[in-house]
C-alpha cells in the first residue's frame, strides 16, 4: 500500500471507533452519544473526501 493513502485510512478508522463507541452511548443512553456520533461520521466522511481526492490525483 503506498504511503500517502495511510492519512485517510487511519482517519477512516478512527472515525469507526469513534462511531461505534457512540452507538454503545445511544443504545445505553449515555451522555455525549450524539456528539460522538456526529464526529465519527464526520471524521469517516472527511477521510472518504480525501481518499477520493488523492485517488484522483493519481489517475491523472
């Protein structure tokens, strides 16, 4: 795997921890579950975003 697609996958997957952690918050009705969500989602689309970005510049 080349080296600068590890950015977004690492972003990628921290968005996923961050997302299934605030699932565990909602579904036990803990604080913080929305924001959490929030940020995971957010997080896994700006890694995407990037991905596809540098995917493109490649295929140039």
């Amino acid at each position: 795997m080349k080296k600068q697609y590890t950015i977004p996958l690492v972003l990628f997957l921290l968005g996923m921890a961050i997302t299934i952690i605030g699932a565990l918050f909602k579904i036990m009705h803990w604080p913080g579950a929305n924001f959490m969500l929030t940020i995971g989602m957010l997080t896994e689309a700006i890694a995407l975003i990037t991905l596809i970005v540098f995917l493109l510049k490649n295929t140039k």
